[in-house]
C-alpha cells in the first residue's frame, strides 16, 4: 500500500481538525488515545518522602548561604598576589580558586535545591492547554484594513503627489547626513601602504641591541631581525612603522642564490627581507638552517629565502619583499632605497 | 469612619497592595493573567536555549562589572605593576589594565574568566540550540521569524566575541585583530578604505580598541538585548512546540504550568549554570593574556589560535590555496578573499534552509508538533553534512597542532582538508540519510511486528521464532503521528482545456527540490491502519 492512498485518507488541510479530536477509536489503532493518566510519585503519596525532599532542598540552600559566607572569607582572608600548589590544577591564585569555587556553590545549591523542590515537590502533573493560531479573524483583518484606509484617505497622502514624492526625496536623503560624518573614521589611503620607514642610507638597526648592524655581525645560519635607524620605539607611531618596516636578515652563500635580483640586492650573500607575511600580515619567526625556508607561525606560509622570497607551500600569494643593501664607508650595512613594492598583505591597489 | 474597600485594603498583606498599585497604573494583572500559568513541555532539549539565554545575562552582569576597570586606550605606558615579568614594558593601557584586573583587582581575575567562559558557552550553546530548531523542524510556519531572529544573535555573537576578544590589546589577540585586517585588505574595490576607517589611518593605529570596545559592549550586545527580548516574547507567543505523543496534538500545548513548575526549573537551571561556570573559571585558566606579552606587529607566538567558534574561518584561510590575480594595476586576492566570503555562506546555508524547504512543500499549515530527525532524512542529512563541514574547518584551523601533536606532515594534513572540504559534507549526507532511511524502516517494522522481546520460542514444528510483543497504542500513535509529504508532480503541459503550458524554471526546480526531499528514496511510506489490520488479523491465524 502507498503512501498516497494515506495521504488522501488524511489531507493535510483536515489534519489540525482531525487530530485536535480524535480519541482512541477501535477503527484506528493508530489513533491519539489522549494524555495518560498521571502517575504518582513517592512524594505524592508518602509524606515521609516528601519530607525527606525538602529536608534535602532545604539543606541545599543552607549550603548556599554557608558558601556564601565562605566567599566573603576568601576575599578577606587571601592576599590577591597568593600562589597556591592544588593538585591536579598546578599553580594558581588561592584567591581566585577560592573566590570561584564558593561562588560557583552557592549559585550551584540554590539551582540545585530549587530544581529539587520543582521536580519532587511541586505538581508534575501535566496538562494541556490549547493552542490559538495567532493570525486575527477575517473581522479583525477587515477592521484593520478599512481603518487603515480611512487613515491613508485622510492623509491626502494618494491625491497630493507632490507631498508624497518630495516626503520621499527628503527621507531617502537624509541619512546621507550620516554618512557624511563617517569620512573622517580614517584617512584615504593614498599610497601610504607602498612606503615604509626605509630610504636610501638608512642603517639597519639590531632590533635587540639597538645597534647598527655590520656584515661581520650577521652568523650564518641565524635570523637577525632589524628596524630603519632612526626609528624608536618611543615614537608616537612606532607600532604603524614596525608593521611595515621590520626586516629579516639572513647569510647565504652567494653561490646558493639561485634568483639573479637577489643576488643583485645582497652584500656578500646577506638578504634582507620583509618581515611582514605577505598573506595576511603575521610577522614571520621561524628559520629552517639547511634550507634557508623561512615560515610564518600564523598559516604556515613557507617561504624560500635562496630564491628572491617564493611561496613554496601555505596560503600566501606572493613572494617577500626584498630590500637592497650595501655597506658604507663606515662599514655600516645600509639600505639603498625603500621596498620596492608594498609589504605585507595584498590589497585591490597594490598591483 | 472607614468604607468597606478601606478595610479590605487594609487587610491585603503589603506584596498585594504593591501589586494592586502597579496593577492600576500599568496594566500588569491583564499581562499576567495569560502568561503566568501559561503550559511549558518538558523536553532536555528544550533546556539549550535556557543555557543560551542565561549565559548572555552572565556575561553581562560580569561585563559591566569589567568595564569598571577596564581602560580601552592605546595609549602607551611602561608597566610598573606587581606583574614582575612586565614590569619595565611598554604597553597600551588597554593590555595594562587588564593585568591590573588580573593582578591587582580582588576577584577581578574571576570575573574577567567567568566573562570569557561564559562567551566560550553562550556561542557553543547558540549552536547546539541552533541545531535542536533544525532537526526537529521547530521553525516550521509560525515560527520562521524567531528562527531569523535566533540566527541573527548567532552572527552578532560571533562579531561580539571576536570584538571582545580584541581588547586587551595582547599578542594573542592582536595578531588576531592584524588577521581581521589583512583580511578585510583583500575586498576588491574597497578593502584598503574599509580598513583604513576601521583602524583609523594604518594598522595597528591607536584607535581600534576604543572604537572595539563601544561596539562590543554598547553597539552589538545593545542590538542583542532587543533581539532576545523579541525572541522569548515570540516563544511566549506562539507557545513551544512539543513532541508527538499520547494526548499531544498540533491544536494543544502538554506541560506543566510556567507558575510554579516551570519557574522553579527554569530559575534553578540560571543558577546551575552560573554556578557551573563559576567553577569552571576558578579552576581553568582562560586567554592568560598575561603570558606572552603586550601586541607589537612585528612580534609573534607560535599557535596562536582564534576563539573556537572562529576556528572555522581559520581553516578556511589555512587550507585555501594562496591565489592572487595581478591585472591592470589592481590585485585581486582571492586567497583570501574567497575564505572571506566562503564563511557568511556557509551561514547563510542553515539560515536559508527552512525557507527553501518551505517553498517546495508549499506548506501553509501550523506546525506545533515537533519532527523526529529520523522522519526528515533529507533535512536532517542536511543539517549534518552542515555541522561536518564546520568541523573540518575547525579542524583543518588546528593544522599545526595536530602536525606537531601526532608527527603528520602540515602538507599532508592541509591537502586532507581540502579534500574533505568537498567529500566529507557529501559523504555525511548521503550516510545520515541512509540511517534515518534505516531507523524509519525499523520504526515501521515495529509498528507493524511489535517490539522484538528477546524470547525465543520453539513452533511444534521445531522452528524457533522471536516473539514479537505487540506495541500499546501510546506506541503506535507516537510512531505514525508524522504526516509525510507528497513529492510534486509536474503539471501535465496540456491541461484540462487543452490549452498548452510550458511548466516555468522555478517550477521544474521546485519539483525537483519536492522529489529530494519526500520522493521514493527519500522517505519510507509509513504503515498505514490497513496494513496494520492485515498483519494482526493474519497473526491471529497462526
Ligand atoms: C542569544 C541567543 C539565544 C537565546 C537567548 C535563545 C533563547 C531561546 C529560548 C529560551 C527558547 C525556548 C526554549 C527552547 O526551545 O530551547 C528558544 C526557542 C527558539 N529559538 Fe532560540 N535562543 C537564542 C538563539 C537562537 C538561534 C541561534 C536560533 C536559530 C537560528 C534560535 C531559534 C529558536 C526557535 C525557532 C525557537 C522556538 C522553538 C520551539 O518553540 O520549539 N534561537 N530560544
Ligand atoms: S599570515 Fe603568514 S601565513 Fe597567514
């Protein structure tokens, strides 16, 4: 037998009706036999147990409250710097361990004890209550509508087009007032996000000792990180300039670069590259010795430092920025000009 | 001389004069009248939305309290604080005064964990109630709107949790907050102006925490506050759903009485929940923003990861290919771009569901009674093959955790998720499916067989048989109360009148959608009376 012919037994548009009131019928087994009788528990019939429930709520509560009271002692009794050994937490503040865990009781027990008290001693006994669709009666819906058009008609609203078209005009402007104000939320971008710290001359400083770096300074087989000279980190706008500017240095054997620019770009096998990952803007840490890989903690962007910066794995769509350096007369390396393309993540403009 | 209503004033214990005086000026009596022994079901699943909303009162009380100390300023300072590892580092005031409501504050240390708990479970709970709505159908006709409305809290508190999560101005969060950026860098057209007037000039700036911080605590949870009010006056409204049952119907409510049962569960479980929390954060140390340090952009930690729930964004970003087209002049980024958009429509996939089912049931009808999952294989299939495909982002956020963790390799693991991106979804789909298809047929063979009882009975002529035990009405009710739907047919291209009609595209996708979900495949046809009374009456021949 199909579904079908069940369906047409019962249509849907007659199901509300039909099952609002059918009763267990001998004809259909599968009818609704109506709610079950309640059945009792030990609390509705043995007053012993009922007893025994709200000496349980009640001893919950008292719980709370002798908690509560621990709180307070904790916040008085245990000094905020305090460290404690609990096992098998470690090391934490008594304080905090204290304060939290008699807080957590006395919330706890009043939850616990007011739940108890619901389900034991409370009716459980279940009841129906029907249901009214929401939705207003034809009447209402023709009150409502002929009021509103009276309402409509009165206003002139239909007739007066010019009121209606320029009540329109001056709606739909008005909130241009406030787009308005947004504009100076920021600056346009110009190109503020093609230049960093970095011109020709500037010196590369040790980030850790604040020194200018010379050749001799850079080990093989190390990532030394630098900033542009002249930039502290107690200016106003150090943390804007370090996120274009912070620079990795490595030492390669000349021999090992295998891009022709890089080479150009070098002094005596040391590369200076952008910081700054090219996909979304973490600052790269980590170096792979043998293979010269450097990899960005944040995705995992891998990036090969022997071949002008290439992506070799993880989500970033670019190579890193390189940025040409020489030595000085003092023997000083220096940079000769800024990146030649933007650092860190691509944009729409940046091309 | 006194009058009769003065006496009886006088006598009405104090509570009831209170109630009478707001009663004439407010209305109140008429108000409560409907809704204080109003009918609640019972059901453990009804309870995901009580730990919703009691987490969102929780992590405001404990919010207003953090914003008695919190100071959401970049500007910068040396710390001199009891923290001896920070002291002499410089740092926004934001990170410091979170240290000092770490550090200094009696308690503030609890507050601020139980603040951070509580969003961990106010979005986990969002979820998971989320998905009890759509498995049982709860957002059927007339409830479509609450389910808008729930799902719009969802999406406002992920953006609360990630705005939150930014404040204190930490490594952790600001290397999150430059991710924010460099994602928001790869919107075509607008991407570097958005991100220019978000942070104010470049990133980091000095203004995001301060503009964060009015919109986490005023803007969003302002917005989210009148959404919740609106969503529980809705459930008062149309009255919960409930399950199918003896004495259950569409046109009826069965439960007890929100006075006194309902409110003494309910009330409790808010205490029971807070005071779950309050442990928890006594006992498990979240975001110690005090371990690596205050932001600086050109530092890092390694397995810096979001909160969960933006866990899935991450995978989206780790394993996406990191393409980047360059033509006249412009960069379109769609490595990251793509994730950027892959996240909201995955979203929108849940939200929109219940009204593409509705279009193609065409269903207008009231629904109060709840669906068994098993009985809307296609929907609930759905529904899994939507939870897989965020676990596997999930997952796939945490690659470099499980390649240190187990030794993999992060390539191997990145191309897993990929895969799995496209195959897993549909792989859940089809398996759901299966099962529900499997638990209906078992369903059927019970209500038509009985309940298998586990006693073995030898026939005269040797055979052994199980008996079957005949199922109580109660049973067969609950088994067949579900009404299935009929797939649509296409209108015939020639119809009564003989005049021709070519059927419409959306109607050809309309049929198809109808066969998806109610064809033959797709639901088993439940027993009907007749088949019933054919088997029994059979039975009683043996
Ligand atoms: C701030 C977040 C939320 C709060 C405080 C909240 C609270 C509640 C509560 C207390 C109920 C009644 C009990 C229950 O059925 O669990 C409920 C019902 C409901 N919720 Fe939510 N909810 C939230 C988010 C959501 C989300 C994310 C969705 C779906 C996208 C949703 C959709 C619904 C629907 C359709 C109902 C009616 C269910 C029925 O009558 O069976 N809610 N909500
Ligand atoms: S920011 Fe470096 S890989 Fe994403």
């Amino acid at each position: 037998m199909s579904s079908q012919d069940n369906s047409e037994e019962n249509p849907p548009q007659q199901q509300d009706d039909a099952d609002g009131g059918v009763l267990a019928t001998r004809d259909n087994p599968f009818a609704n036999p109506g709610l079950p009788p309640h059945e009792h528990r030990v609390q509705d019939i043995d007053e012993r147990a009922a007893k025994r429930s709200e000496r349980v709520v009640a001893g919950l509560f008292t719980l709370s409250m002798l908690s509560t009271i621990g709180f307070i002692a904790s916040y008085v009794a245990f000094p905020v710097d305090k460290i404690v050994y609990v096992f098998p937490i470690g090391h934490v503040s008594a304080l905090n361990l204290s304060l939290g865990l008699t807080l957590g009781l006395a919330l706890f027990c009043i939850g616990a004890g007011a739940i108890h008290w619901a389900r034991t001693l409370m009716t459980d006994v279940e009841v129906p209550e029907e249901r009214h669709d929401i939705e207003a009666t034809p009447e209402v819906r023709e009150e409502l509508l002929a009021g509103f058009q009276d309402g409509v008609r009165e206003s002139d609203l239909g007739r007066r087009k010019l009121v209606r078209n320029t009540l329109i005009g001056a709606m739909a402007m008005v909130p241009l007032t406030g787009l308005v104000l947004l504009r100076d939320l920021g600056p346009m971008p110009g190109t503020m996000l093609r230049h960093t710290k970095w011109a020709k001359g500037k010196m590369l400083i040790n980030e850790n000792t604040h020194e200018p770096l010379r050749p001799e300074d850079i080990a093989v087989g190390s990532l030394t990180f630098a900033m542009p000279e002249g930039l502290s980190e107690e200016d106003h706008d150090f943390n804007n300039q370090i996120a274009k500017a912070a620079l990795m240095i490595v030492r390669l054997q000349p021999e090992n670069i295998k891009d022709k620019r890089e080479l150009d770009w070098s002094h005596e096998g040391i590369v200076a590259f952008s910081k700054i990952c090219t996909h979304v803007g973490c600052p790269i840490s980590l170096y792979e010795q043998q293979t010269h890989h450097v990899l960005c903690p944040c995705h995992q962007s891998t990036f090969d430092l022997t071949d002008g910066g290439r992506v070799i794995f993880g989500p970033a769509g670019h190579a890193l920025p390189q940025l040409r350096i020489t030595v000085n007369d003092k023997g000083y390396l220096e940079a000769m000009g800024d990146f030649a393309e933007p650092v860190g993540p691509a944009y729409w403009e940046r091309g | 001389m006194s009058t009769a209503t003065d006496t009886r004033r006088k006598k009405a214990p104090a509570g009831e004069r209170v109630a009478d005086w707001a009663d004439s000026r407010l209305g109140i009596y008429s108000l409560a009248k409907a809704n204080m022994r109003k009918i609640f079901p019972d059901h453990w699943s009804f309870m995901l939305g009580e730990v919703c909303l009691y987490s969102f009162i929780i992590i405001i009380l404990t919010g207003v309290y953090l914003t008695m100390f919190f100071n959401p300023s970049m500007g910068e300072i040396v710390y001199d604080g009891p923290y001896v590892p920070m002291q002499g580092i410089r740092m926004s005031e934001a990170y410091a005064s979170t240290l000092d409501i770490s550090f200094e504050v009696r308690g503030g240390l609890l507050i601020r964990q139980i603040h951070h708990w509580a969003a961990l479970i106010f979005v986990g709970s969002m979820f998971v109630h989320m998905m009890r709505v759509f498995f049982t159908g709860a957002y059927r006709k007339p409830r479509e709107m609450n389910w808008v409305f729930g799902f719009l809290l969802l999406v406002l508190g992920l953006f609360t949790g990630l705005t939150g999560y930014s404040l204190p101005d930490d490594l952790l969060s600001g290397t999150g907050v430059r991710f924010t950026q460099g994602a928001i860098l790869s919107v075509p057209l607008v991407g570097t102006y958005l991100s220019m007037f978000l942070f104010g000039g470049e990133f980091p700036g000095h203004d995001f925490v301060g503009r964060f911080y009015s919109i986490h605590i005023l803007l969003l949870p302002g917005i989210m506050l009148g959404l919740v009010v609106a969503h529980l006056i809705m459930v008062f409204l149309h009255k919960h759903t409930h399950w199918a049952g003896p004495g259950k119907t569409n046109t009826n409510v069965v439960g007890t009485p929100f006075l006194p049962v309902y409110m003494g569960k309910a009330g409790g479980f808010f205490f029971l929940v807070f005071g779950v929390i309050a442990a928890i954060a006594a006992v498990a140390t979240i975001n110690p923003v005090w371990a690596i340090g205050p932001y600086r952009p050109d530092q890092v930690s390694t397995g810096a990861q979001p909160d969960w729930y933006l866990g899935f964004a991450e995978g989206l970003i780790r394993v996406m290919p990191g393409w980047e087209i360059d033509a006249w002049g412009h960069t379109l980024v769609l490595g990251v771009f793509i994730p950027l958009v892959i996240f909201p429509l995955v979203l929108l996939a849940i939200a929109v569901y219940p009204f593409i089912e509705s279009w193609a049931t065409g269903d207008t009808r009231n629904h109060h009674l709840l669906d068994r999952p098993r009985n809307t294989p296609t929907r609930t299939g759905f529904g899994v093959a939507w939870i897989t495909t965020y676990l596997t982002m999930l997952i796939a956020g945490g690659n470099d955790l499980w390649a240190t963790h187990f030794h993999l390799s992060i390539n191997g693991i990145t191309w897993f998720s990929r895969i799995a991106f496209f195959v897993l979804p549909v792989v859940s789909f089809i398996v759901t499916k299966r099962i529900c298809l499997g638990l209906q047929r078992r369903d059927k063979e019970k209500v038509l067989h009985g309940r298998e009882s586990g006693i073995i009975k030898r026939l005269p002529h040797g055979e052994f048989i199980e008996v079957h035990e005949p199922l109580s009405q109660d049973q067969l009710h609950t088994l067949t109360a579900h009404d299935q739907y009929q797939p649509l047919e296409l209108e015939p291209e020639v119809d009564e009148n003989g005049v021709a009609r070519k059927p419409t595209r959306s109607e050809k996708l309309r049929v198809k959608l109808s066969k998806g979900l109610y064809g033959e495949d797709n639901q088993i046809a439940k027993p009907t009376v007749e088949e019933y009374k054919e088997i029994t009456s059979s039975h009683g021949h043996h």
